[in-house]
C-alpha cells in the first residue's frame, strides 16, 4: 500500500457497514476491521470537512472501541497542521481486533495535501451510498 489512508468496505448488513481501515507512512503499516454504523461514514465526513480552516485546526475521530467486549479493532484519527503555513497531516492509531488476533497496534503519521481530502471527503461519501468500493487519502510526497 502506498502512504496514506484506505478505507474498503468489506461487508454489508442491515445493522453495520463492515469497513477495513488501513494505513500506512514510509515506514509504517497497520489495519484494523471496524463495525461501523450505517452512517459513519458521512458522519466523519462531516466531522473533518472544511480542514483545516486555520492553523490551529485540529480533529478527532474514532472508528471502533478499545473495549475488549466488542468484536472488531479500534481507530483514531487526530488531524492537525503540521506549522504555522498550515500544512495538513493525520496521526492514526491503530489497534487490531483482540478477539480475532493476538493484541498489535501502530501510531505514526503522515502529511496530506488539502485538495486530496476533498477528493476523500466526496469518495468517503460515496462509499457509504453504494456500500462498495473503498475511499483513499494519499499521502503527500
């Protein structure tokens, strides 16, 4: 996988929309199986559009639960800019499903150009109307 953020649909019910989230730096790999709610995904898109709307701008969103009592993995997504010109990057911390693998996790970041998370935000949106496919936020070079 190229740097950056994938997130795949990868199975279909009445009560969840079950998504693979991975990501990855230059150095870094992690994924994580989350059970999401049938409108998650406009949700976070919701909750990240218009970043960043100055330097300070700063977002958080998680998929999942450290809650061992749930099935599937746990992902945070904390967006920020990366200095004062407001250059855009997303830490991502991930933690695999207990229940379905021996306990892992990662955290790292990496940067991403604005007009790429347009194009995430409208995939993102379009994902969750079809229910296939995936959306991807490419790293910035």
């Amino acid at each position: 996988m190229a740097p950056g953020l994938e997130i795949r649909v990868v199975d279909v019910d009445d009560d969840y929309l079950g998504i693979n989230i991975a990501a990855s730096s230059e150095r870094f790999f992690g994924s994580a199986r989350i059970y999401a709610g049938l409108t998650q995904l406009s949700e976070f898109a919701g909750a990240i559009a218009g970043f960043p709307s100055s330097a300070n701008d700063r977002r958080l969103y998680e998929f999942g639960t450290r809650d061992p009592g749930y099935a599937g993995g746990f992902v945070q997504l904390a967006f920020h800019c990366q200095d004062g010109a407001g250059h855009a990057a997303v830490t991502v911390a991930i933690e695999d499903d207990a229940q379905l693998h021996a306990k892992a996790s990662a955290t790292f970041s990496f940067p991403f150009e604005a007009a790429e998370l347009d194009r995430f935000l409208a995939t993102l949106r379009k994902l969750e109307r079809t229910k296939d496919g995936h959306a991807t936020l490419v790293a910035a070079v």
